[in-house]
C-alpha cells in the first residue's frame, strides 16, 4: 500500500497546489524522533544554541517573502497579516536567544551546608535540565507563529530539547519551507538538521505522543484533538507533560456606565476584534456582556453598523466553513436570539460575519442555549444583554476556563470609583490575561506575557507566548555534596559563566 | 447501612487500638471540599497565612509529646525518629511562612508599554494566584513531615489554598491530632477551620481527586496507587494537576576505585541507609552496583557484618509485613541471586533486615530478574556485581525514573581525575537528586533540593520537599492595561509590598 498522499491546497478555490509530501507512517515517526533524541547532545552548549535560534530567525527573514507567499496561498490570511505574523515569529526566536544568554530560566539555586537546619543541609545545587525530545503540534490559525517555527519549538530548542513537529494539514507547504529554514540554521552550528522533526499526518501525530522518546508536547488547536492527545499523553506508560492550548470564549465584559459613556467605540472597536483575521483567533472575543436599554443598545447597532460592512472572507479550510456555517445557523435558531448582521455562508468559499444578540438571563442556568457558550471558530460572537449585576455573575459562574477576560469600565470606573476592582476580581479566576478597556486579540511575545488559563484554555498551568513559555521543557536536577571539579559550571561557586542565580537564600545577578 | 469504621492500629501487635473515625461518605467528601472552598479567601492575605503557618507549627510543638506517643503506637516508627520528623515538620512549615513573607514564589513580571517589539507589547503584568482547594493524600512512612500537616499541605497552605487531607490508614488518630493543631492555629488567625479539611476511606480518597472544586492533588505513596489516582486526575472532565511521588529504586554506583579506597566504609554506609527506618524510606538504595573482584567482595562483607547485626523490626503495617516477606521471597528463588544476609520474616509482626546479590549481566537485560529493577518497600536491598562499565552502562539504560541516583568515587575521581563527570552525566537523567560519596536517604528541607524525579518517581517535574514545592499550587494571571487604581497591589510601579520582580527585564530585589 502507497502512503497517503499530503497536498497543500488553496482555501480560496478549494483546489488542490501540489503534493508536499506523504503522511508519516509509525515507521518514519520512529526514525524522526529517534534521529532527534540522538541529536539532543548538541544542542547542551547554551551560547550554541542561542547562536542557532538567532541564524533560523535570519533564515526565516531571507525567505520570506515565499514563506509569505506560500502561507497565504495555503491560508488565505494575505497581508499585513502574515508578514506581521512571521516577524513576529523571527522576534520571537531572537527573543528566546536573549532568554537562552541570559540564563535566568536556569533557575539555579545554591545552598551551602548549614547545620543549624531541621535537619541540617548538606550541600546542595539546583538547576533546570532539558526534558528531552518534544512533540510540537502545529496550529492551522498560525502558519508562522504557532507552528513549525513557533513558540513552541523556539521554547523547547531555547531549552535545549529537539523536536519532532506535527505539521498542521492546512499549511504542509509553508510547514516544509519553515523547516528548511530551521534545519539550515541548525546546520550552520555544527547541530544535526534533525533536531527539527516534521512529519505529516493524523496518525503520525497520535503515534508521536505515545513514543516512548517523546518527554513532553505542545499543542495548540480544538478542544476535541487536543483532549484526546492529552488523553493519549495521560494514557502511556510513562504519562508526559502535555501543554494544549484548545479553546476559549473570551468573555468580554461591558458596564453599564462604560456603555453610557463610549457605546459607539466600544461597539466599533468589538467589530473590529471578532472579525480580525476572519475570527479565525483563539483570543476573539466570543461572548460579550452588554447592558439592556438605551446605551447598550447603542453599542448593538454601531457593531452591528461595523460588522456590516465588513466583507466576505475566505477561512483557512473547507470544514472549518461548514463548521461554522452550521454553527452560526445552530445558534442563530435558538428562542430568543436574534442575528442583527446574521453570520453565515458567503459564496461556495467564503463566509459573511455577523453577530447574534440574547438576553443574559437565557445564559444564567444550565439549558438549549448553552452551546452559545461554546467557542465557535470564526467571524461571529455573541451579545449577552444584561438587566443588572446579578446576571453578569450568573453567566460568569457558568463559563468553562478561558484565555483571556476583559471589562470595559467607565473613565470614573477605571480610576477606581465603582466597582472596577470587584469585577477584575471576579474574572481573575477565569482567565490567564485579563485586559482593561482593551481587545484580546494581539498577543504580544513578553516576559510579562501570560497565554493560558484554566481548563480548557489549557491542558496545564503554563504559557505557550512569552519567556516563561520555556520553563515547560525543563525539570529541575539537585546535585548533593558533589565536589566543584565535577559540578556542571553552572552551578560551581566561581559562578564562571555569570548566570543569575540565588546563593543561600540571597540573589546574585 | 453504617459507615465504616475507621480503626487505629499498633502494628507492633496487630490489634485495633482505638476507633478514630468514619470513613467519608461521598456527601462527607463534598462538605469538606466545599467548605473549604468557601474559606478560600480567608488565605488571601500573605501576612496573614505566614503567621498562620507560624502558628501551626508552635501549635504542633506543643503537643509534641502527644503526637509522637500516638505516632509510635500507630507506626511504630520509635526515636529518634518520629522527634526528628515531627521537628522537621515543624520547620518546614516555618520556612515556607518565610518563603510567603518574601513572596519571590508570586514571579511578578512587569512590562511596561514598547512600542519597539514585535508586535508592540501593551503594559503587562504578571504573578501568580493561587489554584483551589488541593487534595493531599498522606504517605504511610512519614506520619508528620508527609501527611497532615506535611510538605504538601505546607506548601499548599503558604501558596494561598486550601487543602482536604485523606489520612493514611496506617495512623489515623496521628492524622485527626495533626489536623486539629492546624485547625486551632487558624481559628487563632480567624481563619475558617474548613481551610484543613480531614478525610478517611479509601473510597473517600477516589472521590476526592474527582471533586470538581479540586483543583490539583499532591500524592505520596506506592506506584499502583499513585497511578490510578494520577489516571483519575487526568480523565475529570476537567483534567487537574497531580502532582504523585511514586516510587523509586534509588541506584548507586561504586566505582571501582572507590572499592578499592574504602570498601568497607561504603559497605557498611549502605547498611545504616537501607536498614535506616527499616528501609521504609523512598529514597532507600535499592539496587547497588558494586564491581566483582576483591574490593567488591570486601564491600560486600561489611554489608553483611553490619546488616546481620540489625535487629528485626516492626514494619509500618502488617500488609507491607507480607508484601515484603514475598517480595524478598520472590528476589531471592531467582536463578543468580544470593543473600548474604537473608532478608524475611521475623516473629509474626517483624521483619529481619537483609540484602541480595547478583551479576549485572543477569539485569543487563530483559528477563525474569527484572522483578529486581522495582521497588520494594522494606529492608533490603540489591547488589549487583559488575564486570566493566559496559555493564553498569548496561544496566542503567534499562532503570525507571527515580528520586535519587548515587555515586561513589575515589578521591582522585573526586577530584575530577578519572570518570567522575561522566558517571554524573549518566546519572543526570534517571534521577532529580544525584549524590556523589553520601546515601539519598535523609531529604533536606532547603531551596535547593529537589524531591522528585522521572517517573514513576514522580507524575510530574516538580518537587514535593524544599521551597520550589510552593510553585505546585499556583498558576500566572496577566493583567493588560489595567488602570494602576486597579491592580492588585503586587502589581503596582511603587511596589507597595515591597516584592521582589522583574521590571522591564531587570530584576528588583
């Protein structure tokens, strides 16, 4: 039997460009995985591999402009979007070098004995070491950024893990070319190019989290193939730390004296975050919480003024069409929901955004329209008309973990007359980023940076954007009474490669 | 039907000593996890909960006498022992009410606006919250420093959360005594007695890991316990954090030139560490590799001299009694194996210490003496004979994941002439603690230790003793351009708590 075939196509048309590869078969997962855990040594000097992450990012820079091309003809996201996103993702792996310089994720620790401790302390050094070979599955909303190149891989390589990607079926093409750029930079260093894995196919990514080589796995995508590549990581006989990204609403709520006092921008501005990149974001805001009456309504109809005139666009594939076209007309045919701009099929490739409308009170308890509560990929999302308080806290209580949290509060409101710090205090439990007077969408790659949240935003409490998205590659060794001639340097007293570090309770820098 | 009868039982006789409790019902499991939940904030405040913690210690002090008369009768552990654990206990809830003092375990990161990444990143801040209520299930073999008011609950308690205990069977009147100090120490706080919630059962312990209001779980115990728990964690609906010590071999490696330096020394330092506590330790040396030869053999003696003078004893309960007497039973009828000192049964309630050998080459590969590879609980432990290093390679390609890795050098290889780094290198995987020329058993509590290890030494890549365990039970919240009036005050640019952070990439101390 001859292997699958693997075709980049073009969402626009729905036709098929070229054959890029094969699937994966469990033969060649074996080999990729195996390749790259044999290949993890070079990747142990730091200043090396910093070097590395530097050389793929300029890489990526010189190619782009047919990484950009052919991105856009597997996704259609066009431009400025993917140029943005790709240097992003070149900012990125030169923001992960700097991390890799500087060492802080190393997170030494240095305890020199002391008796007068219950009981006494011998000496002690800790730091991070690499887990080993990660599997990286790709994003179909981020051909660049949360892919082959992404965060992710620029994390696990900056930790000093290989890894096998899982390439996302809607981007094979670009998937090859970021790997290329990967795996010369790589060479460039004297590191083996297979320290960067690819394969392709459905199986090929369940074989990949059961692989006894594989330590650890990213993933960014649905709730449903995320959780069962959870399942499947919780299931093997050695379980490994499985960090999916899978899904979020990203509850936004509005106040009633925000609304009074800025409905057109706040609806103008919701327009413009919903249908950004077609709402094809796992950070689009999905349920919006707006007062009834006069300036709520306000809100309602400068987005539904905005939206309409938003035009046709094309998703990144074919099912995620249907998806959405079913899902939208699931949602818009429930009791009390009205579609002021309706969501729904465009031409035979593209859909139309909309949004639909629904008293908050329809949300507060368990019942049909419950799956309004469930994301739904693409450009639409969801007006929760409120009464009073008690709704806006009925509804919260009732939202699964998200990505990120948003209130829009009044000038008085933000200078903390009212109840600002209450509401803040209520989203913090559901969400890893919680914004004021702002839109989710744009995640910018900082060390301040949180990109998770409770379950299902995340399958763990870790981030996939920012600096400390490292630390989800790395397990801490303590080595006890080890003579200085056989301490790694990063943890001798001499401290010779001047890393940051905690000595005794104080810290050095 | 009456709920089952929770008995207290002296091990040194079998018999039932009083009736401490009931098993929890499901309805039991929920009150207790709900009520603590609702206490939640009342461990919102740092200042609050070190004293807290302060408290509870001072209260665990002073009734020291009680607790370690109630502890010997239940465990029969004895002194120095059950003193030294209860001291321990006692210290290290004091060291994680300085760790809530300093608040470096919030890892607050703040950036401020730039406009010169990409793409620009938006005023950003970010620590850490604490999870929920955790579910803590107590070891058997440390009646203190890992059960009620153990590292676990110490760590859980100084993150900001709540805890539910199961109690071990084997000391549940030391349980209720442990539990009802942390109680008094928060009402003297005015926190609600419910945030140490105290539940017996083993049926009670499944209910537990599948609350919803559970939101991780610290576990000390055996593998096959540990994993069906770990196993119920992660196929909740919403899959939780659980953080389980399984078990763990603990292997050691003397060189040869080391024998030749002190092999008596070394024989007779492994006798105290694997009959320490009747070898009812996690991180007792099981497997010894020890070169064939004159050296080995004189290793070998002066662990049998000082090994058959070790009286018998009473283990933990009469279930490890048997567990154990054809567990050695099953090692020592194995083609190969010889025990100098026959480890087995002693009266009817003890066991006598003993050890087996063997050739390295009968583990080098798989086969019927792999039953020597796995834990077992009690004292004794392997030695297995090595030829060359291709042998001690061979077999420590094919060991778990565990606690602890061993080796002991000679003073030249010490001193780096010799080997030395290259064993380190090779023990650095198997173990999250590698020791050079001392024994893994004695765990200091420090904030550079790290208890844990691949699996099954652990289910995850933390640690469960020493100041990083606090890291278990919190998760990152970013706040996004949000007005100074309203962040919490962690956050703030005039560092009102005077927190250490990192501000704009520079740490701030």
């Amino acid at each position: 039997m001859s292997a699958a075939q693997v075709w980049s196509v073009d969402p626009r048309t729905g036709k098929r460009r070229e054959q890029v590869a094969v699937e994966a078969t469990a033969e060649d997962v074996d080999s990729a995985v195996r390749a790259a855990h044999s290949a993890r040594g070079s990747l142990a000097d730091r200043a090396v591999r910093a070097a590395f992450l530097r050389t793929a990012a300029d890489r990526l820079d010189a190619a782009k402009e047919r990484l950009i091309e052919t991105a856009d003809a597997e996704t259609a996201l066009g431009s400025p979007r993917l140029p943005g996103e790709l240097a992003r993702t070149c900012y990125q792996l030169r923001a992960f070098a700097d991390i890799v310089d500087e060492g802080a994720f190393l997170d030494v620790i240095i305890n020199h004995p002391d008796d007068t401790a219950t009981p006494p302390v011998p000496d002690l050094r800790r730091y991070k070491v690499p887990l080993g070979v990660v599997a990286v599955y790709s994003a179909s909303n981020f051909p660049f950024a949360f892919s082959v190149a992404g965060g992710d891989t620029a994390s696990a390589l900056a930790a000093g893990c290989p890894v096998v990607v899982k390439a996302h079926p809607d981007h094979p093409a670009t998937s090859e070319l970021a790997a290329e750029c990967l795996r010369r930079a790589a060479v460039e260093h004297g590191i083996p190019e297979a320290v960067v894995g690819l394969v392709h196919g459905f199986e090929a990514g369940v074989e990949l989290v059961k692989h006894p080589l594989i330590t650890a796995a990213g993933f960014t995508g649905s709730v449903r193939g995320g959780r069962a590549l959870f399942d499947a990581a919780a299931a093997r006989p050695v379980p490994i730390p499985f960090h999916g990204e899978l899904g979020s609403l990203n509850p936004v709520v509005v106040t009633e004296s925000a609304a009074a006092e800025r409905a057109e921008q706040i609806g103008t501005g919701l327009a413009g975050a919903m249908t950004l990149g077609h709402g094809q974001f796992c950070v689009k805001p999905g349920l919006v919480l707006a007062p009834t009456g006069e300036a709520g309504d306000q809100l309602v109809k400068s987005l539904a003024d905005a939206v309409a005139t938003t035009g046709e666009g094309v998703l990144l594939d074919h099912r995620m069409r249907d998806n959405f076209v079913a899902g939208v007309a699931e949602r818009a045919a429930l009791p009390d929901v009205d579609a002021p701009v309706a969501p729904g099929a465009g031409d035979e490739h593209t859909v139309s955004a909309g949004f639909l409308t629904v008293p908050a009170a329809r949300l507060a308890a368990e019942g049909e329209h419950d799956v309004l509560l469930e994301e739904c990929f693409g450009p639409v999302t969801v007006v929760a008309r409120y009464e009073d308080d008690a709704e806006v806290k009925a509804v919260l209580s009732r939202l699964p973990g998200n990505l990120s949290a948003t209130v829009h509060l009044s000038s008085d409101e933000a200078e903390g007359k009212g109840d600002g710090a209450a509401i803040l205090a209520e989203l913090t439990p559901l969400a890893g980023r919680v914004l004021v007077n702002g839109w989710p969408t744009g995640v910018a790659v900082a060390p301040a940076q949180h990109h998770g949240g409770p379950y299902p935003a995340t399958t763990s409490t870790s981030t996939s954007v920012g600096g400390t998205a490292i630390e989800r590659w790395l397990r801490p060794v303590t080595y006890q009474s080890t003579p200085e001639a056989l301490l790694p340097p990063e943890l001798r007293d001499d401290n010779p490669l001047g890393l940051p570090r905690r000595v005794d309770g104080r810290p050095e820098h």
